[in-house]
C-alpha cells in the first residue's frame, strides 16, 4: 500500500513538474528569443484609458477579447512582461485543460501541455494576435464552467449551456464554437456513459446546433456582420503559406476534440486495469515507464520536440528586419547600424533606416559603402503589410527631419487615418503645430496622449512647456527645424534631386538636405554633379573631405583625365586616399579582362569603398543584383 501510495504521489508530481519545465522555456524564449517589444512594434495596439475607448468595443461580438488584447499587448512594449502576460495565458490552458479532461473521465499528465508549444509557435509570428490565446482560454474557462457545474436536470442544464454560450460568444466571439464541441463531447459521451439514455445524446447534438445557430443569429440580426466573420472572428488567422502557423493554430484548437473524445470514452471495468504488456520489448518498455528514469527521460523528450517546434518555426530574418526597423523608430542608431550589419541584404524600407541612422551617427558620407545595396525584391510575406502600414509614418517622420513642415504633417494625418492613434504619430503631430504657431492644437493632441498607459508624462511635462512658452523657444529639436523651414511652399517629391536642391535654396546650412543630395549623386553614378555642387560643402564645418566624396573626385579626376579644375574649397584629399586608390587601380589592371576575378580580388580589401561600388553597381555583399544604374561614361 505505501508503494502504491507513493507511486501516486510521484505520479501526481509529473504534470506540475513537466508545466514548469514548459512554461518557463516558453517564457525564456519569448523573451530573449521572440522578444515581446518587436511583437508590440509589429502590431501596432491602440488603447486609450477611458470609458470611451472601452465603449468602442462593445458593439461587435468579441470586443472585450479584443479590449484585453489592446490592453494586454501594451505589456509587450516594456519586453519581460510580455513575455510573462503570454507564459500566464498558457499556464490558465494548462491548467483548464487538465481539469477538463479529468472531469471528462481521465487524467492526463502530457495533453495538458500541447497547447504551450502551439502557442509558442503562434508567438514565433509577430502579426499573430493575442486573442487567439485569449479566446482560447476564455472557451477552455467556459467549459471547465459548465462541466463541473451544469445541473443534472436536463432544462436547467440546457439553459446553462446556451446563457454561457450567448455569453462567451459575445465576449470572445469564434472561440464559443470550441466550447459547444466540447460540451457536446461531453453530453455524448461522459453524462452519456452515466446516464445511457437517447435523450441525454440528443442533447449533445443539439449543443452542436445551438453552437452554430449563435453565430448565425448575430450575423443576421444583431450585429449585422458578415456570416463568416461572425463565425471566425478571434479564431486564429494565418496565411495558408505559413504552414507551421497553420498547422499551430490548427492544432490548438483541434487536438481538444479528440482529446476529450479520449478522456469521455466509456470503458469496461476490465479495460480499466492496465493490460499485461506481451514480447520482451513490452515489458522492458513498460518497466521503464514505472520507473523515477523513464518517466523523466519521456518528460525530457517532450520537452525536446517542443523547443525544437518552436525554434525551428522562428524567422531570423524577419526577426532581424522587425528589430532593424524597431530600432529606427526609436531613434537607436548604432544598434540599427549593427542588425544592418547582420542581414546580407537589405530591402527600400530598411536601406531608408540605415541611411538615417548613418546621417545621425555622422558617417552617411563614410560608411555608406560598407553596407548592402544590393536590394532584395523578396520581403517576408507577413512584412508586407507591415511595411504598407508604417510607410506613411516613416515618409512623415523624414519630411520632418529635413524640415518640410506642412507635407510632414499632411503625412501624419495620412498615417494616422491608417494606423490609428499611435504616439510617435501623435507627438510629430504635436510638435508640427508648435512649429506653426499652433499650440492650442497641439494641446488637442496632448489631450490623446494623456490616455495611453507609457507617454502621459510626455504630454504631461509638454504641456507644462506649452503653458510657458508656447513656441518652445528653448526647445533644441524645435529650434533646429524652425531653423531649416522653408519660407515658401512647393511640391517636390518626396525623396529626389529636386526636394534636395529645394531644400538648400531655402536653407543652404541644411547639412541633411546637402548629404542626400550628395548620396543621391554618388548612387547614381553621377560624378559630374558632385562636382558642381561641392561648394556647398564651405557652409557646413566639415574637418576634412567626407571619404566617399575624397573617393568619388579621384575617380572623377582619373575619368577626366584631371581636364576639369576641382576646387575643394580649403579642403585636400589625404594621402592615405590617394594611395588606396592607386592600390585599388592596380589590382584592378591585373585582372582588367576577367570583371568575375577583378570582383573577387577587390570585394576584401576595397568592397567598402566608392570606387568598388561604381565600377561594379554595388557592394559586394548580398546575393541578388542591384537595379540598373544609369551609367556615367565607361570604366577600365
């Protein structure tokens, strides 16, 4: 007896341990792996405290799911937390699932943990939701509910089931569809098995209707939604191209159902006892399982094939490309600088981002080089809206640097239609009015950004300057923008020759107008236009030449056969320069019939300069080849 006793207790200790296990790898690679703030980058949550907010939500099925996710999801923004809020969730589908299963008839110590790698790979997904894991523990909640609860009189009992299903679907939306399976399993077959009567199974099938029948009502009726979107609204949503999201969310939801047909199953009092195992390898097998070993070697093996599912199903690359554009949006420009450094090649949106980061660092016009211009035409697809969502707030956000006040905010109010009421927008957006002389508008927008849960003190502590000084006189960022307004308005596109040379008419100190103009030159090959416009470079306190621009003369120089007087306006080119270049000209001559070999011999030592990329239409890293460039005569 006190073997069969401790059997049991080291027997019960088996799924809290094997949880644990689970749960804090899925916490530790949400965190450091998955990383919560990217996930909140990605998605770009809305929530606003206040009645009115939570009000918006009340009128579709569903909306409180997705109130908890806008609320949760702001979590993410800090990191750790995020990961907790999502570990949290899976533990309740632990939890719930266990108690379900062991209501229904059985106890199971490894099903319990099936939902934790599924969510894990549904987390690798960074436009993945979290409702998804919120409606599914809010119908596992549900049925756990009426389970242990539901009257054994079959009116009351059915009045149970359809109250908590009007309920659940109002509140969670598709997920009600798995709690009447559920349920329905459980009329069938475990009240089945203690009460055989076709009454009881008719009911089990008549959940089944209801479960449908809900839906349908809301669609038609009550929320004039469309048929399909009262059905699948909060269910999990991936692209049939993402399989193992797919096959993620698929089982997530569909392993419950025979799982609880499993648990639910009427069994002989013979089939109860374990069968004796046959064979030689049976009993060794089955010995195994008995002991302290076996069972941990099995726990081990579970836990192995879920890391593995969940590591294996992580996109680097889109992981990368996430947190490269993460970092430009928080103004982090040398660690945007060394994820640049990692992706072999880059595509438009993250070439704008390195460029910026490169301008603010002071290196646009020396570094350049050293990165990818080889664009990849092959984003992620789960990026692509992701891009499309953020492109107006990104043009706004440059227009801005540069100074062009009025088109800025004009994007703003684009980008704020798209994604809504998203702070960084907000705060351009009050910054754009203060440079206007605005500021009662201004505080308009401060009256937004004193709902959110992480800028209040922002608009708190700006709406104290506001109230001193109305122009933010003493503002530096405000100071610097008023300084490179343009006095009079012109439509100019937005990113182009003729933007920069707009730019400089209005404010010839405009040092980030004069850089991209410069870039724009040396990207296309355009050396005769570097030279004209060199001369700006005397209103700007450069210490020395740029190297790009110290590289771009001397090729320029070596083409024209110096016929051409440069004035470098009080600047020279260093020695250092001029010998790397005769170096790279020799290498070049040596191999000057083979580009294949020439390519090869230089991309080590000289891949990082100008002159590899205007001989060659690109830097050499990265796979896929550059657009094509308008030449600028030929080269040796």
């Amino acid at each position: 007896m006190a073997d069969t006793g401790s059997a049991r207790r080291k027997r019960s200790l088996r799924l809290p341990v094997l949880a644990a296990a689970v749960l804090a790898l899925f916490f530790l690679h949400v965190w450091t792996q998955v990383d919560p703030r990217l996930i909140h980058h990605r998605q770009q949550p809305v929530y606003l405290l206040g009645w009115e907010f939570f009000a918006e939500h009340l009128d579709r099925p569903g909306g409180l799911v997705e109130y908890a996710w806008a609320f949760l999801t702001q979590l993410h923004w800090v990191g750790w937390p995020g990961a907790a809020v999502l570990a949290a969730l899976a533990g309740c589908a632990v939890l719930l699932t266990h108690a379900l299963l062991a209501k229904m008839g059985r106890r199971a110590d490894v099903l319990p943990v099936v939902p934790v790698v599924c969510l894990a790979v549904l987390a690798n997904r960074y436009e993945h939701p979290m409702t998804t894991s919120i409606g599914f523990v809010a119908a596992l909640a549900t049925t756990n509910l009426y389970v242990w609860t539901a009257p054994r009189r079959l009116g009351p009992r059915v009045l149970l089931f359809v109250v908590l299903a009007m309920v659940l679907y109002y509140a969670a939306g598709g997920p009600m569809l798995l709690y009447a399976a559920l349920a329905a399993i459980h009329e069938l077959l475990a009240v089945g098995r203690e009460s055989p009567t076709k009454g009881r199974r008719l009911v089990g099938l008549a959940y089944l209707a209801v479960g449908a029948a809900v839906p349908w009502a809301a669609s038609a009726w009550l929320f004039i939604i469309p048929p399909l979107e009262a059905f699948a609204r909060n269910l999990p949503s991936v692209m049939v191209w993402d399989i193992a999201s797919l096959a993620a969310a698929v089982c997530l939801y569909a392993f419950l159902l025979p799982a609880a047909v499993w648990a639910a199953w009427p069994r002989k009092a013979a089939d109860v006892q374990e069968a004796a195992p046959k064979g030689g390898v049976g009993r060794a097998l089955a010995c195994l399982r008995r002991t302290a070993l076996g069972r941990a070697t099995a726990s081990l093996a579970l836990v192995a094939v879920g890391a593995a599912a969940a590591w294996a199903s992580l996109d680097g690359r889109e992981r990368s490309l996430l947190y490269l554009d993460y970092c430009v949006a928080h103004g982090r420009w040398e660690e945007t600088l060394a994820e640049a450094r990692r992706l072999q090649t880059l595509n438009a949106n993250t070439l704008q981002g390195v460029a910026r980061a490169l301008y603010h660092t002071g290196r646009l016009l020396e570094e350049t080089f050293a990165f990818s211009h080889r664009m990849s035409r092959q984003v992620p697809p789960a990026l692509h809206l992701f891009y499309e969502d953020v492109k107006f707030d990104r043009i706004s956000d440059n227009l801005l640097a540069f100074g062009r006040v009025n088109e800025a905010e004009h994007i703003a109010h684009e980008a704020l239609e798209m994604m809504g009421e998203q702070p960084p927008v907000l705060k351009r957006l009050v910054l754009v009015n203060v440079l206007k002389g605005k500021p009662e508008a201004a505080k308009r927008f401060l009256g937004v950004l004193d709902k959110t849960l992480w800028h209040r003190e922002w608009a708190a502590q700006c709406r104290r300057k506001l109230d001193a000084d109305p122009s933010l006189s003493t503002d530096a960022r405000i100071r610097h923008v008023r300084h490179l307004m343009p006095t009079a308005d012109r439509i100019v596109p937005v990113d182009s020759e003729e933007a920069y040379l707009y730019l400089l008419q209005a404010n010839p100190s405009n040092q980030m107008a004069f850089e991209y103009l410069m870039l724009h030159y040396l990207l296309t090959r355009r050396l005769d236009r570097v030279i004209d416009h060199l001369g700006r470079i005397r209103h700007f306190n450069y210490s020395r030449l740029p190297r790009h621009l110290e590289e771009a003369i001397l090729h320029h120089i070596n083409k024209t056969k110096g016929r051409r007087p440069i004035d470098l306006h009080g600047h020279r080119i260093r020695p250092e320069t001029v010998q790397q270049y005769q170096a790279f000209r020799v290498l070049l001559r040596t191999h000057r019939h083979d580009p294949a070999r020439a390519r090869d011999a230089l991309k080590d030592e000289f891949g990082h300069t100008y002159w590899f990329f205007y001989l060659f239409a690109g830097t050499p890293f990265g796979q896929t080849p550059p657009p094509p460039i308008q030449q600028e005569g030929a080269d040796e």
